[in-house]
C-alpha cells in the first residue's frame, strides 16, 4: 500500500511468511533477516538453515522469531512452507486462471500459525466457518490435528463461559492483585506513569 507521498509497490516476487521462516519460491537463496544484526549468530543461523537441507528451488530467510528456537520447531515450519508451496503449486498446474493461488493469511489464521504447538490438545471456536478455515490451515501445518478443532454452539459467549471478559478487565484495571495479598497501583497521567506497591498484609 502507498506511505506518505510514495505510491503502492508492486513486485513479481513471492514471499509466504511462517512462524520462523519466510518462504521466497522461485529463489534459492538462503538468508537472515537484517534485523539480526550480531554477524556471529548470523553465521550460525545460516548454516543451521542449511543444515536443514531445504528444496534446491526454494529460498527461505530466517525471522527474528527464529532465534530463540530449536532446530527441530525450524524444521518443522520449514516442512509446514513447503507442503503450503506444494498445494499452491498444485493450484497453477490444475486450475484455469484467473484464479486465487494464495491469500495471506487473516488473524485467525495468523493466530492458530504462530501459537499452535503439539501442547494444545484442543480449539475451540464459535463459528463454523472460521472452524472450517481452521481445518483447512491445520490439514497443511500438521494434518494429524485437524481433528482437534471443536465447533461451540452454546448459548454463552466463549468470553464469558472461560471467563475471557473478566481477565480482560484485569488487564485494563489500575490494580494488579499480587499471589501472597499484595498489590500494584498503576496510574496513566500526561506526563507520566506512576506505580505503587501495595503489601497489604505480607511479611517476608
């Protein structure tokens, strides 16, 4: 999209972003994101990349998110890019133009890509076809959780029946509760932010 006085861009070059990596199909190159700036991690980034041996037509660069992880969650959001590249590729082999090759994904989406983990056992959704979008999503990340998705049809809200309403209020109050009978008094003004700290009844 256009910035300031500069016009929309347009590039003929693909780039599908991942958890951990960003897929550039058509590239075979193999990079670290700029905002890495340390040259030592770059250079051990690079060659954990290449260790992961990644198809020889597709090009991949490593995000900040990539950093602090280990080689088998990198893989595992390579193989995740290259299985989405597979059915995208599908696509333009079988399908009569014009036609949508690939969206970027919404915020549910994006949500479920960057959270999901083998730790979650259940999701839960109140729609169905942003369930259904859901099980599409994860039939490409892992298909063996697509079966995980459960469609709520209760009367109450899922904010209100996991109590989603009240943590929010939580996290808008001036008063944090603190575990052993304190508390924290957080006040926004014009110029500054004050805190105070409540011990209430606690003795170390």
């Amino acid at each position: 999209e256009g910035i300031g006085n500069k016009g929309p861009t347009l590039t003929s070059y693909i780039s599908c972003p991942g958890r951990y990596l960003v897929m550039m199909p058509g590239m075979a190159q193999l990079g670290v994101s700029r905002k890495i700036e340390d040259l030592d991690q770059r250079r051990e980034l690079k060659r954990t990349l290449q260790d992961l041996n990644p198809p020889k037509n597709l090009g991949f660069i490593i995000r900040t998110a990539g950093t602090e992880v280990s080689k088998k969650e990198l893989q595992g959001d390579l193989s995740y890019l290259v299985r989405m590249w597979k059915v995208i590729a599908n696509r333009i082999r079988t399908l009569k133009a014009p036609v949508e090759l690939y969206q970027e994904s919404d915020l549910v989406i994006r949500t479920i890509r960057d959270v999901f983990s083998d730790e979650i056992d259940r999701i839960i959704v109140d729609n169905e076809q942003v369930a259904s979008r859901i099980r599409d999503f994860l039939s490409i990340v892992d298909p063996r959780s697509s079966g995980i998705v459960e469609l709520y049809t209760g009367t109450m809200t899922l904010y209100q029946k996991f109590g989603g309403e009240r943590e929010i209020e939580k996290i808008n109050s001036r008063l944090v509760e603190l575990p052993n009978g304190g508390s924290l008094v957080i006040d926004s003004t014009e110029a500054r932010v004050a805190s105070e700290v409540n011990s209430g009844r606690y003795r170390a």
